[in-house]
C-alpha cells in the first residue's frame, strides 16, 4: 500500500463537486480505464513483493491519457512510451473482447501467454489494437511514428495496401525529459519538414509532462518554450489531471491533424506519483511538501470530482475504485506463476534467420534483358538490380541523402527516379536517425523501403534505430508486427583521393553485435546483384532486417590482375544467392584464406602469385556461412583470414571463434587492419590491410 492508495477514499470524501459538459455515461468507461492502469500498478509491485512481478514502472500519475484514446479512433496506429497504462485499456474497452487488464499483468509477470511479446518484455502493443509495441528505450519510437504517419498518403499514392486508414492519425507518446533527446528532436524536426513541404504528415505528438526524469528536474514551462512557438506545429496544451480538459483538448488536436494532415503536439500536464519505479526512493530527492502536492493532483482524484458533479455520491465513486482493486488483484493471483520462457530456443524463437525455401519461392525472378548481356562495375550491377526490384515489387521505395536527382554520390542510384518516380525514389533530409525511421514506419505499414546510409561512418549516429526499433520488433511483437528493410550502406576503405574515416569506415561491430540482422557484404558485381535480390525477397517474404554494406573503393573497378585485363566485371546474374553460402575461389590443396570486400580481390591476387591456394569469400557476414567454412577449411588444414576491419571487434574474430566452436584444428591465423581511425592521405596505407600483408602471412604458412 502507498500513501496515493491509503488516502484515497479520505480524499474523495473531502472533494467538492466539479460540473462537467461530458456527460456521465462519457466519463465513466475512462474512469474504469484509469482504475485499472492504478490497481495494474500496485498490483505489478504485489507480484514483485511476491516474487512473481519483474516490472514495476508505472503509469500512476498519468492516466489522464485515456482521454487521448477516447480522441482517437481504436485503427489509428499508436507508439507508446511506458506509462500509457490507461490509454491502452481505454483503447482495449474500445474492442470490447480485449481483457487489457490481464494483458498487461501478463506482461508484468513475463508469462508466455501474454498476447504480443509473449513473455520477453513487458510492452504496451497488440496487433489487434493498432499498437505497436516499444519498450523504454528513451525516445527511439518517435522516428519510426514520423515514418507511419509519412507513409500513410504514399501508399494511397502508389496504390499498396496499408493496414492503416487513409484518414488514419498516428499518436506518439513520450516524457517531457526525452522531449529533450536528439532522437526525439531530430523525428519531430523531420515531421516539420516534410510537412513544410505540404507532404501529408498525421503525426499527433503527445508529451506528457511530469515535470521530472526519474531525479532530474525538467525547468518549468520548458516543454512549451520548445514547442509552443514552432513553425508549422500547432500547439495544444492541458492539464492532464483533468480527464474533461484532457478529452476536449485532446479532440481538438486529433481533429486539426486528421482534417489537416499536418502534425501537432499536444502538451499533458501531469504528474509522477508512486515514483519512477518500484525500486526508486524519491525521498532521497524530492521532499515531503513536494510528493504531497502531486499526490493532490492524483488524476483519479480529478475524475471523481467530475464524477460528483454529475451527482455520484462519494460511495459510489470509492466503491469503484474498491471493485477495480478485486478485480484487478483477482488476476493477478491467476497470472502469478504462470509458465514463463524455458528455454534459449524459445526466447530467440522470433529472431531466426529467413527460411531459404520461403525466400527462394518469393523471389520473382531477375532475369537478363534482351541486348543487356555486357559485363557490369559493381555500381552498375546494384543499380541494375535495384531497378529490378523497384519493377517487381510496386510497393519498393528507395530514399536517402542525394540519391534522387543527383543519383546518389557514386552513381550508383542514377536513373532510377527518373524511371520510378518521385513518389518511389526520392531525396530525405539530412538526418540519419530519420532515414531510418522513415524505413521503420514504411516497413510496418506495407512498404518495403529501400533506405540508404550515405557513409557507413554516419550510421553511427542512428544505429538505435537498427538495435533498438528495427532488429527487436519481432523478438518484441513474435512476428506479428515486422518491418522489413533492406538498408543499404556505402562503406569499408581504400578510397583513392577522399580519404579520412568517415569516408573510409570498417566499424562494423555493432552490426554484428545485433541478434536477427542479415548483413551482405558483396565485393564481385554478380554477387552484390544476386545478394541483393536474395536480400529484398528475404525482407519481403519474411520481414527480414537486411543490411547491405557495398565496398566504395570497389564500385566502378573494372580489372583484377593487370590493368585493362576487366577481370572485375561480371555479367548480370541469373541465379540468387542463398543467405549464409560463401563463395569458392579455386581448389588449392595447402592453404585457404577466408575474406571479404576489399581483400577478396586482394586474395585473389595473392593466390594467383603462390601455388596451392583456395579463396573464400564471406559474402554474409551474419550469418557467417560456418558449414561452407568449416568444409573449405578442412581441404587445407591452413586457414588465413584477411580481414580488412580492425584486429579488435573486426569480422575476423568471430570468423576465428566460428571455426574453433565447429571442431577445426589446423592451423589458423589472420591479417587484419589496424585499431585506429582511417587517416587522410598516404597515411591510410599504413593501417589498412594490404595485399603485401596477406601475401606474407600466406607464404608463412605455406612454409610452415
């Protein structure tokens, strides 16, 4: 018990009447709402007391929202920050077969049976109500709300099917502290801009405003300071302890948003009551007076009084709150203790790779044309490939910085707006993060966006939305909700004549480090068009998460061992490549150098110049393609891997420890680049893996 539930009934006898416009029969089912979400968290700290509850953050203090999910329709797509207790079961009453309350216990006790994440986290998201899930990542849902609201008219556009209405308003909610995350500034500045330039944007921004981030103080009127002044973003404000208030102002906003199509952001004030979390003290910073003061602003405490004045007597409105507490603590009796994950298998189940036999059969078919029959640069190679997958699927869209009118920085996209469209392949802004985003709205409302990272280097700035949004949907919704990508990322070094690290990036460890993601890394340009085929059918059919990663320094090479001799080029393919199946080079009997990228045509040459050598190229650096390896390392019982990333957190460690765990016990080394940034110039020679390197680490053990 805390003091916010002890007090309560003393406190509704105290109340005076409020008169009210919305009527009883309004009020009431909202009130319910908000009862649920306060005894769903005392009940969630019960659980825990009793060693059965492993979430205790939340919404008390909040439930004023349920007023925004009486605003909006129950198909409107919403992305919820972790205290929308009350809107979610306000949203749940809507479809009147929904048990919110136990949904949401379910999740507290991470059992198996609860409906989206089926024990992996506790969320607020079910397919059925249009919510999509998020956990408590600070503010990394509101990129992925802007690219919702943004594909909403473009799939109307190109005639895609959306799960989605065409009038259809997109609410996002967050805190007034990650109100302040670049993440958050950066989503509502690319809603701005898109909306500047009369693109539809139904974005409806909720800010629910506690004054507080766990200990930090927000400063008072910051929030409309931030907002309430910007161009192009109406601004609506109320007190979200006030369920009236809050259901007027909240009607008003969705309103100018659905008639409008332009984003607005609506401020709630509310209040934090019962603390950050179970675990949080908050005498240690905020005093008696302080905690008092909320605990007077109990939104419940608002609701009862609007309830008096529609002539409930004060027994009336506390034995509500008493019969939700039964009902409430009834359940949560039924869900302690029920089967919980039990098994590796099982908690990675929604995380597994694309089924091969699924891909192959939703592959259409790359075929080549009549009369285009002529050897292609690896550039060449994906920009044919990415007009063939434009052409296949009429729900492929393909955006980034410059590859629109200029075709991208290397050409590697010209043309394809030209023949497409505008609608279908088009310019963004400047802003990683939002790319991204614009990706993750596309793929989960019907799209299959084709986004591009212009330097691998700048993914960097945006690599939550891969870890934290795109790769965790799945594992967080078992597939129900998915949003399939293909992002492609210019990368790696050995640029001539724009050098330095951001041009010349091999940071991929984070990419590797990320459960369920694809990542292609083609060096020939028949593969990289294969792969890239493979990779939109796997995001297509399975929703996959692909990442794409193409070599700079490889796109327009056209020889491989003398100049003029146009080894590079290769015609365009008329088969796929299989997610993790490595590609052979020659059957040399004394050594094999497993590698990738650039120093595949490095290996190359070394194998060229010393006898009895085989090349393997990775292709797929996840998953990595252990049964391939594991094969061609066996026929030599010497393995040298080149690896052009950095010795540590590089690709070759986890090809070493690959091996290893497979049972290979032959000899084993590798060449790597070294653990520092890409310099400019010359420089860049003496940190970066070279082919002098490869060759005398294959002559070492070639002679030992």
């Amino acid at each position: 018990m805390t003091a916010v539930d002890e007090l309560f009934a003393e406190r509704v006898r105290a109340l005076k009447p409020v008169p009210c416009d919305h009527p009883a029969d309004v009020l009431l089912p909202l009130y319910d709402a908000q009862l649920g979400s306060r005894h769903s968290d005392l009940a969630a700290r019960w659980l825990q007391s009793q060693g059965q509850g492993f979430y205790t953050i939340g919404s008390s203090g909040h439930e004023g929202n349920a007023g925004v999910a009486a605003a909006l329709r129950p198909t409107d797509p919403a992305l919820l920050h972790y205290r929308s207790g009350a809107f979610y079961l306000a949203r749940a009453a809507q479809h009147q077969d929904k048990d919110g309350i136990r949904d949401i216990l379910l999740g507290v006790a991470a059992a198996t049976s609860e409906p989206i994440a089926g024990g992996r986290h506790k969320v607020f998201g079910r397919h059925d109500l249009a919510i999509i899930p998020q956990t408590s990542t600070i503010a990394s849902h509101l990129p992925r709300a802007m690219g919702v609201a943004f594909t909403i008219a473009r799939a109307a556009k190109l005639g895609v099917p959306s799960p989605w209405p065409a009038d259809a308003v997109v609410v996002t909610s967050f805190g007034d502290a990650s109100a302040n995350h670049s993440t958050a500034t950066g989503a509502i500045n690319a809603a701005l801009h898109t909306s500047y330039q009369g693109i539809p944007m139904p974005l409806l921004l909720v800010c629910e405003d506690n004054g507080i981030g766990i200990s930090v103080r927000t400063p008072d009127g910051w929030i409309k300071q931030a907002y309430g002044q910007r161009p192009g973003l109406r601004y609506f404000d109320a007190d979200g302890t006030d369920l009236a208030a809050t259901l007027t102002m909240a009607t008003e906003a969705a309103t100018f948003v659905r008639r409008n199509r332009r984003p607005a952001f609506l401020r709630l004030r509310t209040v934090r009551l019962m603390g950050h979390a179970g675990s949080d003290v908050e005498a240690a910073y905020r005093s008696p007076a302080e905690l008092m003061a909320d605990e007077e602003l109990d939104p419940l405490l608002g609701t009862a009084r609007l309830l008096l004045g529609s002539g409930y007597q004060p027994d009336d409105v506390i034995e509500l709150y008493e019969s939700k507490r039964a009902e409430v603590m009834a359940i949560a009796r039924e869900v302690a203790g029920l089967p919980q994950l039990d098994s590796a298998a099982a908690v990675a189940a929604p995380l597994r790779m694309p089924d091969p036999e699924i891909v192959a059969k939703s592959l259409p078919g790359h075929h080549v044309a009549p009369g285009r029959t002529e050897p292609l640069t690896l550039g060449q190679s994906i920009n044919r490939a990415l007009a063939d997958v434009l052409a296949s699927y009429p729900e492929a869209i393909a955006f980034g910085e410059d590859i629109g009118r200029k075709g991208g920085v290397y050409g590697v996209t010209r043309g394809l707006q030209r023949t497409f469209g505008a609608a279908r392949v088009f310019d963004t802004l400047l802003d990683e993060q939002s790319i991204l985003g614009l990706a993750l709205g596309a793929g989960v409302s019907g799209l299959l966006p084709l986004p591009e990272i212009q330097y691998l280097a700048y993914l960097h700035n945006a690599e939550d939305q891969l870890r934290g949004e795109a790769a965790s949907l799945k594992f967080f919704s078992q597939g129900q909700y998915r949003n399939p990508m293909l992002l492609r990322i210019a990368g790696y070094g050995y640029q001539k004549g724009f050098g330095g690290h951001f041009h010349n990036d091999d940071a991929i460890g984070v990419l590797r480090d990320i459960p369920g993601l694809v990542i292609a890394s083609p060096a020939r340009p028949d593969d990289a068009a294969a792969m890239l085929h493979t990779c939109a059918a796997a995001a297509r059919a399975e929703g996959a998460v692909c990442v794409f990663l193409e070599p700079i320094a490889l796109y327009h090479q056209r020889d491989l061992y003398e100049p003029g001799d146009e080894r590079w080029l290769a015609q365009y393919p008329a088969e796929p490549v299989q997610i993790g199946k490595a590609r052979t080079y020659g059957d040399g009997a004394e050594l094999t150098i497993i590698t990738f990228g650039n120093a595949l045509p490095m290996s190359l040459r070394v194998a060229a110049e010393l006898p009895g050598i085989r090349v393997v190229d990775l292709r797929w650096l996840a998953p990595l393609p252990i049964e391939d390896l594991l094969r061609e390392a066996n026929a030599t019982g010497r393995v040298l891997v080149a690896d052009e990333t950095r010795r540590s957190g590089g690709v070759s460690e986890g090809v070493l420890a690959a091996l290893l765990d497979a049972g290979y016990t032959g000899r084993l080394t590798r060449v790597t680049s070294e653990d520092t940034f890409v310099p400019l110039g010359n420089a860049a020679h003496q940190v970066l893996l070279s082919q002098q390197t490869i060759k005398q680490a294959a002559q070492a053990l070639l002679d030992n």
